[in-house]
C-alpha cells in the first residue's frame, strides 16, 4: 500500500509526495489579472513547506468569466512572464500546475450561443498554451463548484435541447471539445488534469453514478488525472466543509471514482489532521488534496514529516477565508497572521526587555509567543486559572472542539519560547508598578453586557459563558437573548443537552457575524430542533421568570421561562488601563479591550504588537508599515 510520502508519477511528471496544494482563489493578483509579490510569497511558503504538487487556483482563461476582483489571469501572452517567474520560483521545491476556469454568476448554459459557447472552448485552449509556455508542469480544468463547464455537464444547470444538453453524453460535449482543443496546443504529453463535483448534492444534480461515466469519458479523452470535489453553490458546505461536517467526508466519493479509472485519483475535503490526510491515500484515491490547512499552517507537510505535529497551526474550519473572499477580499486566516504578508521576517530584538502581557485570551498569548520568539523577556499574567479567554467558552458548544486545538498550539508556543506564566493572578497597578516592567501589553479582553431591566439580576438569568461553563445543565425552558454567533451557538449547545429553546433578537440581523456557510447550517439545525427565532422583539423585563418584550412598538407576554441566557453582547474592559497614571513603561492595547470584535482582529494585533515590542517610537511606524 502507498503511504502518503511515497513518490508517484502522472503522465510525465514525477512527484516526490502524493500531497497537493488543492486550487484556491487567495485573491492577491492585480485587478487585470498579474502576479503580485505578495501572491509569489504565498506561493513559495507553500512550496518551500514540502507539498509534492501545487494546482494555483481558478485562472480565468477570459475577461468574462472572471469571478472575483483580483483573481490570477492567463488570457492574455503579456501575462505569460509573470508566470514563468512563478513557476521559476517554485520549481526549486515542487512541481506545479494551473487550474483553468471561467465563472459566470447570472448566466447559466441555455443563455450561451454556440458561437460563445466555441469562444470559451477557444479561450481554455489558449489558457493551457499559455500555462505551458510559461512553464507550468500541467494545467487542471476547472470542472466543478458551478463554473461554466460543470454547469455544462449538471442536469442540476444545463437545460438545453440542442448538442450541448439533453442527455448525459450531450452535457459531456463542452469539456470533451475543450479536452480536444487543449490537446491541440499542447500535444497529447502534456499534464492535463480535471476537477469535478462528483455528487452536488442536490435534487437532481449530478451523483456518484454519472460522475463515473464522466470521469470513464474524461480518462479515453486523455486526462491524467481527476480531482475528486463535490458541491455546488447551494451546497458549499460540501464543497469547502466547515467545522460541522466531519474530516474526510468526500473520501468514498474519491475512493469510488478510483475504482471507475486507471489514472490518479486526488481527494480532497478537510483533510486538516495529519491522521485524516494519511487516511486520504488508503480510502480515497492515489493523492490527497489540502486547501485550508495549508493557510493556516504553510509548513503543514514539512511538520508531518519531521514529526512535528504538535508545532501545526491547526485549520479550524471556519471558513472565515472565505467569507474573505466572497466580499471580494484578499485571503485571510482566523488562526494565522502571515497569510498575504508571507514575505515578512520577525527578527530579533537588538536590545532585551522585559515585557509583561496581561491576558492570556487569544491576543495576549499571540503577542507574548512573538515576543518572547524575538528574544524578550516575557511575563504572561491571567487572572483565570485557564489561559484562553474566550476560547474557553467558545470551544464548548457543538462542532466546535477545532478551538480546543487551536488553543492548545497557543498553549505549546508560549511553552516552547519560555513565556512565563502568573496563572490565577489578577494584576493591580501595584503589582504593575513592582516588576517594572518596559513594556507593558494589555490583553485585557471583554465582559458580557446585561441590559438593565427588571429581573436581570435574579440567579435563573445566566450570560451565555456563565451557562457554557456548567458541564451539566439543569433542564427547562431557555429564553436565549440575542441571536448573533455566541447566542445561537448557545442555543444549540443547550439543545443538544435536551431542552426546548427560543431566540429573540431585537434587530432583524440573525447570525450576522457567523461566515455565511456556517449560518446556514447552524440555521437550519437550529430549525430542525424546533428553535423559534423572533426578530425584533426587545427583552423589557425578566421578573419571576415571566418574560416581557416589546415587538413593533407593542408589549407583550412571551410567557414563563425557567432560565434566560444573555448574548447580548460585550463591553471592552479597560478597568485597570483606566487606573495606570503616569507610566513608566511603554503601553500597548490589544484585542477586546481596545475594541470588542472577534478572534481574528486578536491575533492579528498580538503579531503585530509582539513585532513592534522593543523597537523604539520612532521606528514603530516603519515597523508597522512592513508588517501591515
């Protein structure tokens, strides 16, 4: 049986794993279409980090099926010196392809003529002579996810009548036409490779069983290989799993089309532990295909190999790349502030400091990590007798057990670089002003809000994190107030134990803060649970468990509820930066208490603040403009 790091050959090209660089649009090119420095540096992270193959994502072959704002290009030959430097770049460490595309959001295949349909066959065509006078070892049809040829070959989409529709052997004649004219700019030993969505996982979309068919078509046409993908639009859950949709999930499906074909077969699907990866190439197909994990961990594969494992900043599927993406944004990770400043080197300190960091929530150990890695002297103080802030909470409701992961490789960093750690030590300016410290980090964190009202204060009222610490919850009828992500992930946390639940929220937003994949999975369960959620409705009063609120303009009675859950928000505390007069030492504030907002914005200022610990005022500035 192969393992995961044993070579393997398609067509021609020989690779020295069989783990791929699954195709991502990261959004870094320039606005027509050209590689950035800020794209390479991506690029090479991931090459020098030991993957066998990488396939640079969703290249539009055509200004009119480019789908996002700064998308890569190759329909044009004066892009073609840019890529050739690419692939210069990250042949040293690993072969690449480029995956070809073209997406259209309005139109689908009956609003195609012929002639338009034969300008984008031409278009892939030129792509792919394009990709191989640049240098790319081969190019990868983009075939799946709702792109122009997987709408094509989808009974799902593709209603036409004529050649291009009707029958399965129809709906296959745009992708064999292309295959045809590729084949005829870049002759019949060149790598080409398909990605398909092997079941949409929709009514009448394509499954398993016709995707065989395709895939048996696709390998007498020439392809080498296929990248087993599933998922449409309307089932992106599928098609880039979140937290909730368990590890390897496509692996049958990869399995089940290697069985259909002789060529290499690559999975794909939250393959983001190194135990679900190995298992890829024993019960999916010859390769496994990594996406996400590669953001949040460039060295993913390096660490695997070294049997570093522990040292892997862990994917946790959240998704919040992206809902980067989606608003037309450049990639970023929750969990990892190199991504798009790659390029970035954190040096040493010249001078040795002593810094202390109050807070040990995601922000405080992010900061203390870099600083101490820079060389500082690093005190860390938490009041808690846990590190982890809001993590500690966050981790418990269902599906979210990649936080505890995540929090323990905080955990691990501030170990390996020697922080020292005050547990269960609440700071005072006093203690502040006794170690004398240069530098002082505020990771201060945030505290719920309870609105005043009549009954706030009663012991059947809880705040969500309050309620998520009972390891056991007493049974009864929950009022969650709120319904942004701590309340319906409460809400569901207190289903999940038995107990019957409504949400009101007093706007209309429900689940704004949630990434748009998740919010409609947690929607849709929390539906299923029998969850009633009544936007508008403004909480007046809890007195004697009898709930009260106010719901356009008018009073009403929601009845008896034997416990209320707060999710009403939180509010910086800035306690003890209030009470520090005349400081000694230099200041820095991070996170929650310098302004509520989420995970993301906390480890982003831990890095950039334990980058600029120990640099003087003056070169701050400079220090930020070049880790920004």
């Amino acid at each position: 049986m192969h393992s995961l790091f044993s070579p393997i050959s398609i067509a021609q090209v020989s690779l020295k794993n069989r783990i791929v660089m699954a195709p991502m649009v990261i959004n870094f090119a320039t606005e027509d279409g050209a590689i950035t420095k800020e794209f390479c540096d991506f690029y090479i992270a991931r090459a020098e980090g030991g993957v066998g193959l990488i396939i640079v994502g969703a290249t539009y072959v055509h200004p009119d099926g480019k789908g996002f704002k700064n998308q890569l290009g190759i329909h044009h030959d004066a892009l073609i010196p840019s890529l050739s430097s690419l692939c210069h770049r990250l042949h040293p460490f690993c072969k690449v392809v480029v995956q070809l595309s073209l997406r259209f959001r309005e139109q689908k295949p009956e609003d195609f003529s012929k002639q338009e349909i034969q300008r984008y066959i031409y278009a892939f065509a030129q792509g792919a002579r394009r990709a191989k006078e640049a240098g790319f070892d081969g190019i990868e049809l983009h075939a799946c996810h709702d792109y122009f040829i997987n709408q094509f070959l989808s009974p799902y989409t593709n209603y036409r009548t004529d050649n291009y529709g009707e029958s399965p052997q129809k709906r296959m004649q745009v992708i064999v036409e292309t295959l045809r004219g590729i084949r005829m700019e870049v002759g019949k030993n060149y790598l080409v490779g398909a990605r398909l969505s092997v079941d949409e996982f929709v009514p009448g979309g394509l499954t398993l069983r016709e995707t065989k068919e395709i895939a048996r078509r696709l390998e007498a046409e020439g392809v080498n290989y296929i990248h087993a993908s599933a998922g449409i639009g309307e089932t992106q859950h599928r098609m880039s799993p979140p937290m909730e949709v368990p590890r390897g999930s496509l692996l049958l499906l990869a399995h089940e089309i290697q069985k259909s074909v002789k060529i290499p077969v690559i999975a794909v699907g939250r393959l983001d532990r190194p135990s679900v990866l190995k298992k890829a190439v024993r019960k999916g197909g010859k390769l496994a295909a990594v996406g996400r994990a590669l953001i949040a961990e460039a060295d993913f594969v390096k660490k695997i190999v070294e049997g570093r494992e522990t040292e892997i900043r862990p994917c946790i599927a959240c998704n919040f790349c992206l809902w980067q993406l989606h608003q037309q944004k450049p990639v970023r990770c929750v969990v990892n502030p190199y991504v798009g400043r790659e390029g970035i080197k954190v040096s040493p300190v010249m001078q040795k400091k002593k810094v202390m960091v109050v807070g040990g929530g995601p922000a405080g150990l992010e900061a203390a990590a870099i600083a101490a890695q820079r060389g500082q002297k690093v005190f860390l103080f938490e009041k808690k007798q846990n590190l982890g802030g809001k993590i500690l909470a966050g981790r418990l409701p269902p599906y979210k057990e990649p936080l505890q992961d995540f929090l323990k490789y905080l955990e691990y960093r501030v170990s390996r670089v020697k922080v020292e750690l005050r547990i269960g030590k609440e700071v005072t300016p006093e203690i502040i002003e006794g170690c004398h410290p240069d530098e002082v980090i505020f990771a201060l964190g945030s505290y719920p809000v309870r609105p005043k009202i009549p009954g706030i204060n009663n012991p059947y009222v809880y705040t969500a994190e309050e309620l998520l610490s009972i390891s056991s919850i007493p049974s009864g009828n929950y009022l969650v107030v709120g319904a942004g992500l701590v309340a319906l992930e409460t809400a569901e946390f207190i289903t999940a134990q038995g107990s019957q639940v409504k949400v009101i929220e007093m706007t209309d937003k429900i689940g704004e803060d949630l990434p748009p994949i998740r919010r409609k999975l947690v929607l849709e369960r929390l539906r299923q649970a029998g969850v009633e959620i009544i936007p508008n409705t403004k909480l007046t009063s809890a007195e004697k468990q009898q709930i009260m609120v106010e719901k356009d303009g008018e009073a009403r009675n929601l009845g008896i509820f034997n416990f209320v859950i707060l999710a009403t928000g939180y509010r910086s505390n800035r306690d003890l930066i209030s009470k520090i007069k005349n400081r000694p030492f230099r200041q820095f504030e991070i996170g929650d208490c310098k302004k509520v907002r989420t995970i993301y914005e906390a480890i982003q200022e831990g890095f950039e603040v334990g980058c600029a610990s120990g640099l003087v005022p003056q070169s701050l500035r400079k220090s930020f403009s070049m880790v920004l």
